[in-house]
C-alpha cells in the first residue's frame, strides 16, 4: 500500500503532465507551482492535482518564498522539475529545503549546453568540437576554426529552436542575424545571448532512455530517431527500441553514461541524445528527465510496460523503483509535417487509422485556418501517430507508412500535399 506523501511539480507542461499524472494516480497530494493558473487548462492537467501555487518559475527566491509561505512549507516529501527551463532553479530550492533531487551543478550544466560541453571536453566524453560566441564575427572565427559545416545553437533553449545547419559563411550571417533576435523562449524564460558553433556531427541519431543508480544503469533502453532534411533537426520519427544498430547499442549506452557522470548526474532518469559517426557514438546534448516526444509516456509504455515517471517520482520520494519489463514489444511515433508555407485545413486518412489494430493513438495539433509552415523547430509538427510491432522494425515501418498515406489539405488549395 502506497504512503501518501505531499509532492510538488513546479509548472508542468509537455512531458511533466505525465510527472503529475503518475503522482496523482499512486494517490499522492499533488502541488502545482506554477507561473498562472491558467496553465494547468493550456498543458492539459486539469483535475490531476490537489493545489496550485502561484510564483515566478523564473526566479529561484520567487519558488522559494512561494513555498515557504504555503501551506506546505514543512510537509513537502518532494519537489520535482516538471519542465526542462525550470530544472536548475528547482534543484537549487529543492536543496535549500533538503528534499532529493538532481544536484544543483548538474542540472545547470544540463539546462546550459556550453557548460554541458565544457564538461564533457574535461571528462574525455566523446562529443563535437565546439566555440561559445556572441557576435558574428567571433562566429566566423569560430566556424573557419571548426571547418564547415557546423552548426549554430543557443545555449539555452530547446526542441530544436533557432538551430541551423551552416555551410559557409553567407548562411552564418543569415542565422545569426535570426538568431540574435530569439530573446525568449518558452514558459517566458530568456534566451541567453551567448550562442555555440559546434562541428557538424554526420551519421545517425539516437536517444538513450536511462535511469541510474549511483553512476550505475538501472534500466536502459536506445531509441531511433529520423529528423527532418536539413538545414533543419527537426525529429519526425522515434523508433524504440532501436531497430538499427544494435550491435553498437551497448557502446551507445556506454557513452551516454559517461556523459552523464560528467555532468554530475549519477541518480535518476535521463533522455542521452548521440549521433554514431564514423569515430564512434558522439553526445549531442544530455537532459536530466524521462525523454519527452511521447518517447517515456508512450513508446517504453507499449514497448516494455514501463512507467518511467512513476518510478522517477518514487526516486525523489526515495521509495523502492520498479523497472522492470514486463514484456517486449517495440513502439514507434512519426510526426505529420508541412511540406510549403500555407493555411491548414484538415488531414485526410485520419479517420481510418483508428481502425488499425497497432494504431495506439493519433493526435493533430493544429486547427483549420492556422497558419503552418515546414518544421524548422518541433512547434512547427501538424500531429502524430503511434504504433506498435511485435519487432521495432514493424513498428517503425507502419509508423513511416501510415504517415505517408495522409495527405494535409491547405485551405483555398485544392492539390492534396502527401507528406514524406
């Protein structure tokens, strides 16, 4: 029988619903600490929580005295992230009221992706050539030292925003000059206006779904991932587990665990993105949270009954962790986008997915009259679609498939656009 406990997530949203969700349904008393109460109807956790409260998840003091002065300032059992720009802030509160949690060094240098490289250049973690910069001309600099292509990247931000594939130095000005202008990202957090230009790292993409037990692997399991056609990153398809690669899986893991050390992170669970290049598994960047993209809420769901969250809330309230696979399936998402610039009308074929056995769920973002245009960051997907397989390459192959059959029709366009 499971102890109540009184756990709090600060704001959560996109793969923190399911932090809150799983905490709800284990019967704990679950608090929100959120930047506006109107969040709990925009992220879509109405009625999985017993309080809100309100303080800037921007700031560290703002949480701090929000708590405090709550009704829970001495009863809290937990004090969990539930979205990636707050991480840090809520690992300093959290150890300011001695509660469990990812260390506050490691969480910065996760949220942080030059302090994240610095890291692993000091740890030997194999990783990509890198340059912090402000200006264009340092980027130049940095890019002719580098050698193009590279890639250009805030900081601080996420889901692929303001991420650019360079080829010469006409691109890079193009980019910087977009990207000197992104000032604020999600949930109002600032974008820091120091910028990376990283070597571009060819060869195939992966994440590494991982929880660790003092450095040590608990449970780990390497998703596929497809992207976009550059110059764009953009993930359209996760495959888990993977079905390519396998006999590099182990050094894959290997590899995210040592990045993982690196940063300090040594408990929990964690979403390791690489590329296989030609030298071997290389780290892109490292989050110190279950995968989001529906990769922990659905695909370790159908692929292993694992839940992810669950376990990573007992880990915070330092209960006993059940990880185990419950059986061995595979699960695969592939992400409906725009090929052009245009006004979204509707997606024909949806409606015959529903009658497809391995169809878990579809599910469309976008309304008729928005305004869409080609992925150039995970905002800009239509909708998705998960399936499952008895093997992950049956799972991926009807994913990719049923993808391409729906065709999104733009308003005042009569030509069906299939999507590839």
């Amino acid at each position: 029988m499971t102890t109540i406990k009184t756990v709090a997530f600060v704001e959560p949203s996109f793969y923190g619903v399911s932090f809150a969700r799983a905490a709800f349904e284990q019967g704990h008393e679950v608090i929100s600490i959120v930047s506006s109460t109107d969040n709990p109807k925009k992220y879509g956790y109405e009625g999985i929580y017993n309080d809100l409260i309100v303080a800037d998840i921007r700031d560290e003091e703002s949480l701090y005295q929000a708590i405090i002065h709550s009704p829970y300032a001495d009863r809290l059992d937990a004090l969990i992230p539930a979205t990636d720009y707050a991480s840090h802030l809520t690992a300093r509160v959290a150890e300011r009221l001695g509660l469990r949690g990812v260390p506050y060094e490691a969480a910065l240098k996760s949220r942080n992706k030059d302090l994240a490289r610095e890291a692993y250049a000091e740890h030997d973690v194999p990783s990509a050539k890198f340059k912090k910069v402000r200006t264009f001309e340092e980027a130049a600099a940095a890019a002719e030292e580098i050698g193009y292509p590279v890639v250009l990247k805030p900081t601080n931000a996420a889901s692929s925003q303001n991420v650019y594939f360079i080829s010469n130095v006409t691109e890079l000005q193009k980019a910087i000059d977009i990207i000197v202008e992104f000032k604020v990202t999600y949930l109002d957090f600032q974008v820091r206006e120091e910028y990376l230009i990283e070597e571009y790292l060819e060869g195939p993409e992966f994440s590494v779904e991982l929880f660790l037990g003092e450095g040590e692997p608990i449970f780990s399991t390497v998703t596929e991932k497809i992207t976009s056609p550059l110059p764009y990153f953009v993930e359209i398809v996760h495959t888990l587990p993977t079905p390519s690669y396998v006999d590099q899986e182990q050094e894959i893991v290997q590899t995210a665990v040592k990045a993982l050390l690196a940063i300090g992170i040594k408990n929990g669970p964690s979403h390791v993105e690489v590329k296989l290049t030609g030298k071997g598994p290389r780290i892109i960047e490292v989050n110190g949270r279950p995968g989001g993209d529906n990769i922990s809420s659905d695909l370790l769901v159908q692929a292993f009954g694992i839940n992810i969250f669950e376990a990573t809330v007992n880990y915070y309230l330092d209960n006993p962790i059940e990880l185990h696979k419950k059986h061995h399936r595979a699960a695969s998402i592939a992400y409906v986008i725009a090929d052009r610039d245009g006004v979204f009308e509707r997606i024909e074929g949806l409606e015959e997915l529903s009658q497809h056995a391995n169809v878990i769920r579809s599910h469309v973002n976008v309304s008729a009259g928005d305004t869409i245009s080609i992925a150039r960051s995970s905002d800009d997907r239509l909708g998705y679609l998960i399936t499952t397989g008895d093997t992950p390459q049956e799972a991926k192959e009807l994913a990719v498939a049923l993808v391409e059959g729906l065709k999104v029709i733009y308003r005042h366009q009569e030509a069906e656009i299939a999507q590839v």
